[in-house]
C-alpha cells in the first residue's frame, strides 16, 4: 500500500467537483479470472512455449512496473521466455508494433486498446487481444500540471489552454476531456499537444504548453526539480478509479502461441502481486525510470490488478463513447484471452 508522503499532506491539490450528467451503463456480462490462475496454467503448461524469445512494449512509469519486476526477478526465464524490453512512447505505438510483428506483447492504455479495435486497425493480425490487467487510477497519481508561476490552478483555468498529453486519443486525452466537462468546461475549447513523458517537464518550464498531464515518477520529479504544481486530480469524480492500462498482443500470436501467452500470463501476475509492495517497486524506479532514489521514495501509487474483469473494462468504453472518442461500443469479452479472463 503507498504511504502518504509530503505532497499529499502540503500541496494544494484542487479536487474535482461535480458528476457526469449520464451514469455509465455497465455490461451484463463479464469475464474475470486469477492472472496466471491454476486453471490458466493447467490449460497451457504442458510443453515447451511455441515461441521462447519475444519482445515486449513498455514505457518507463510506473503503471507497468510489474514487467521489470518479472524481467528482473526472472519470473520469464523461469516460463522459459527470453525477453527484450522496447521501450514506446505509449499505447498507439504498441499497438503498431503488434501489427507489423516488431512486438509479440505490449503494454499500453485501455483506450488505445479499444479504439484500435472498434476501427479494426489490428485486422491483419487478427484483431487486438487483452492478455492481463495493469494498472488502475488512484487520486493524486494522474495530474495535470502547471508552472509555479502560472495562472492555471484548477480545471475552469484550462478553458482555452494547451495541455501537453503523452499520445493523441488516449486515457490522458479522455481524463482531461472528462474532467473539463464534469467542471463545466468545453473540452473542445483546449488544445493538446504531444510529448513522450519524459519530456514533460521541459514543454511545461518551457512554456510550449500550458499545462501538462503527468504520471508518476514524472509528477514527483517536476516537482521536486522543476517547482510544478498540480492543477487538477484527473482521478476523482467521473473517473475515479478508472481502470487506466493492461497489456495486449494481436489475434494472430494468442491463436499461435498458446503456451507463450499463457507463460507470459504467468510470469507478469507474479510481478503485478510483487509490485502490491511498495519497497520492490521503489527499488527498481531508478533503473528503468531514470529518476533519484528519493524521488523514487516520494511517488504516489494507482493499483496493480491481478484479474481481467469486461464489466469493469467497459466502464471505459462507455467514457470513450461519451467523449466521441468511440464511434460504436466494443463488446470487450471477445478481446479477452482464455486463462486470463472467463
């Protein structure tokens, strides 16, 4: 569990207020099981894995720290999986490495997972398939942030602002457009602006965006070497703990490689359930997120799943649909691979 550090007890965080005019309609039916269940195991285990060499789409936050864990802790070759990490910079860019087959898994954003779906952009390979849940929202660990000096200091102030986003038409995109609308702002009045999140903190000490959205480490960091300070918790009120990001692979290597899935699977839930302690995440933070050790110690933390749940991921596809960010639902059970979902 993330303790409470200095920024929550001092800073002052504008917490959003208000509701989104039409609840969200749940579907009736859902799909859940154990990541790496003994029933996923018992289905797949039996043999070597079609596949022992894969590479797999990352980015250097903290949502998918479950997947150093396991690479580093030897969690895959213990699957007999020799892995290489890419690095993205975010859920799009996954989603493309799975199409042209420079990636077997990737970690990425919900929303890119559904979006690419409904245009069937993933057809030649099958379709996208969900293979294990990542990461969900918690206040204070999904901000939009502003400069010391600026006059942005909660949602009304982006009225007609630029807000810096990692990716187009992501969670980033639809957390801000929720909130903005939940506050009584026209999310069609602000502009956003790519930059991978590393890069944040220059767009913003900059002045090329107004604002910026930010996860950790990244929030802590701008704080702490930059002066930042949060502007609005995208992770209250109509999006209040929002399932945020999982990881995927094509219809064309879950029908393939069965057992390299299933491998996969296993390997990753006993990361997600390691990163369940704060101090085995904290360890490995300044490895592959490039920041110091006590910033790495200040760093809020959103949740590590260790279930697939198509109830609770169509909470995100009816947001989509609300922000015009879908064009038709997507039935969120077909995309969910056997063992990890059922």
């Amino acid at each position: 569990m993330a303790r409470t550090v200095g920024r929550t007890a001092s800073r002052p965080i504008h917490m959003i207020v208000g509701t989104l005019a039409a609840i969200l309609t749940l579907a009736a039916t859902s799909g859940c099981g154990l990541l790496g269940s003994k029933s996923a195991a018992d289905n797949n285990s039996s043999g070597r894995v079609e596949k022992s060499t894969i590479k797999i789409g990352v980015i250097p936050v903290i949502d998918d720290a479950p997947v150093f864990i396991a690479q580093k802790r030897g969690y895959f070759k213990q699957e007999g999986l020799d892995v290489e990490l890419k690095t993205i910079q975010g859920g799009a860019a996954g989603i493309t490495g799975l199409i042209s087959g420079d990636l077997d898994f990737t970690f990425g954003n919900w929303v890119s997972f559904f979006a690419a779906e409904a245009k069937g952009a993933a057809k030649a390979v099958d379709g996208i398939k969900l293979v294990a849940d990542g990461y969900q929202g918690k206040n204070d660990m999904f901000l939009v942030m502003a400069s010391a000096d600026s006059p942005v200091k909660g949602p009304k102030d982006l009225a007609g602002k630029t807000i810096g986003v990692n990716t187009f038409k992501n969670i980033a995109e639809l957390a801000v457009r929720a909130t903005l609308q939940a506050n009584g702002v026209d999310p069609a009045s602000v502009t956003f602006k790519e930059f991978p999140f590393p890069d944040m903190t220059a767009a913003l000490t900059n002045k090329q965006v107004d604002a910026a959205f930010m996860v950790e480490p990244f929030i802590t960091q701008a704080e702490r070497t930059a002066g930042a300070i949060p502007a609005v918790d995208t992770m209250s009120g109509p999006i209040a703990d929002l399932p945020i990001a999982g990881y995927g692979t094509s219809g064309k290597v879950a029908s393939a490689d069965p057992k390299t899935v299933a491998a996969f699977q296993r390997a990753l839930a006993r990361g997600q359930q390691d990163a369940a302690q704060r101090s085995v995440v904290e360890e490995l933070l300044p490895e592959y997120a490039k920041i110091d050790k006590e910033t790495a110690g200040l760093v809020h933390f959103g949740v590590y799943p260790t279930s697939l749940d198509a109830t609770r991921l169509t909470r995100v596809t009816t947001l989509m649909r609300s922000y015009g960010m879908l064009d038709r639902q997507v039935d969120v059970q077909p995309m969910l691979v056997a063992g990890s979902g059922g």
